[in-house]
C-alpha cells in the first residue's frame, strides 16, 4: 500500500498553506464574496417572487420561489469553484486566466455537474430513505443508517470530480469516471487520506470557529450596549444590518480560511493519485 501517497498530501499541503496560506485566503475571499452575493441574491428573489404571488397557488408559488432560488445557489456553487483554478495556478504554473475567466469557464460545466449530482443523491440516497419512512418501524431506522452510508460512499466516489472538471478539464460525465477510477485504483490509500482529511477539517474548524465567534460576540456586544445606551430604534434598527452584514463578511472569511488550509491538501492528493496505473 502507497501510505507514502497520503503522507506526501498532508506534507505538501501544509508547506503551501505555510508559504502562501495568506495570499489563497485573500483571493479565496474574493470569489467567495461573489458567491455569497449570488447566494442572497437567490433567498431575496425567492421571498420576493412568494410575496408577489401570495394570491396564487401555494405549490405553485413554492415551486417558483424553490427553482429561482436554486438557479441563482447553482450559479454560486459554479463560481466557488475558482478557488481550485486558482490552486492549480499558483502551484502548477498552468496558465492563469484570473477569477472572471475561471468563473465563465467553469459556470455550466459546474452547474451541470452538481445537477448530475443532486439527481445521484436523490435516487440513490433520498428515495431509499423516503421508502423506508413510509414502511415505518425497524425499515424507519435501516433507511436512515443506509441514507447515510449511501451519502458518505457517493462522496467518497466522487470526491475528484470537480478538481477533474475545473483543472483537467474531463467533461461533466467522464469527472465522475475519472474520480471513480482515481479512488479504485488506490481504494486504501484514498480512504487513509479521506479519513486524515476530515481530522484535519474537524482542527481547522474548530479554531476558525473560535477565531470567527470572537471577532463576531465582541461587536455584538458593543452594539447591545450602545442600543441600549442610546435607547433609540432607528438605532437599533441600523445596527441590526450592519450586524448582518458583518456576519455574513465573517462567514464568507470562514469559508474561504476552510478552503485555504484544506484544498491544497486535496489538490497535491488528487495528482499523485490520478497518476497511479
């Protein structure tokens, strides 16, 4: 067994968060602003849509606001997936095309993908599950133990089919090949990075979580004591959106601190293993 194969991940990982951790969290941040832009952009196009169509159906209202909100999320989840180019650009040299020609090269290419992906997890994870609760009794618990397995086995199967979308360009249906073939060909030494990944994930968040609710509670707090200090309600009003909006600039640093520490480590994983014959 190639350990030297996961090893090698981690080491690799670690010196390129250690050399140029600060620079992927900054550009990282970047398009994770855009991104999140998109995201409440869709939530607000989905609560103005169900207000406009109160007097409609209900279903039909609720499908309408769902299908706006989950176009605009896809486009999101298409643009989060820069970071990787931009991995691949600062470690390999490949040809930078900067994050507004990423985003246009990656937009439908993603967006499909992660369709292809939904339409997988609902067939093979939620309609088993969806079954089992309508049987009831000891099928309610079984559905639920195979939900989760099925979910973390899809995940595990797949885990490369972005990187081979965005970097090596595979096409939507040969990325799930390609990781499906990347993850047999080196099944045990895969499973011992997956398995030291999600440690290094559960460290990572841990401290990003701290670091994130200490810059969060002090303003927060701060606020709760001029608002009451002032005791007026345009006021408190105006300090409930900027405590939003900071929330959501914290999350997004969040999000792409995440990122900046795990996805180099996935990245040096995924060309070592893609290599293997």
């Amino acid at each position: 067994m190639r350990t030297e194969m996961a090893t090698g991940a981690f080491t690799k990982g670690i010196e390129t968060v250690s050399k140029m951790g600060k620079e992927l969290f900054l550009e990282f941040f970047k398009v994770y602003v855009i991104g999140m832009v998109f995201i409440l952009l869709g939530v607000g196009i989905a609560m103005v849509l169900g207000a406009y169509l109160a007097t409609g159906s209900p279903w039909m209202i609720t499908a309408i606001a769902i299908a706006a909100g989950l176009f605009v999320m896809l486009i999101a989840a298409g643009i989060m997936t820069v970071p990787m180019n931009i991995v691949d650009e600062k470690i390999s040299r490949a040809p930078v095309l900067g994050m507004m020609g990423n985003m246009k090269r990656n937009m439908l290419p993603a967006i499909a993908f992660y369709l292809i992906m939904m339409v997988i997890v609902l067939v093979f994870g939620y309609a088993p599950l969806f079954v089992a609760m309508e049987i009831g009794g000891p099928a309610f618990i079984a559905g639920y133990i195979y939900y989760y397995a099925a979910v973390f086995a899809l995940g595990f199967i797949f885990q490369f089919g972005l990187l081979e979308l965005v970097i090596a360009r595979s096409g939507v249906l040969g990325s799930f090949g390609k990781s499906f073939d990347t993850v047999k060909k080196s099944f045990w030494e895969t499973l011992i990075y997956y398995i030291g990944l999600f440690g290094v994930s559960v460290a990572a968040t841990i401290v990003l979580l701290i670091v994130t609710l200490v810059l969060f509670l002090i303003p927060a707090i701060l606020g709760i004591i001029v608002a009451g200090a002032a005791n007026s309600q345009v006021l408190n009003i105006v300090l409930v959106i900027l405590g939003i909006i900071y929330g959501v600039v914290l999350y997004t640093a969040y999000g792409a601190g995440m990122q900046a520490v795990v996805l180099p480590i996935q990245y040096h994983y995924w060309k070592a293993a893609r290599e293997v014959r």
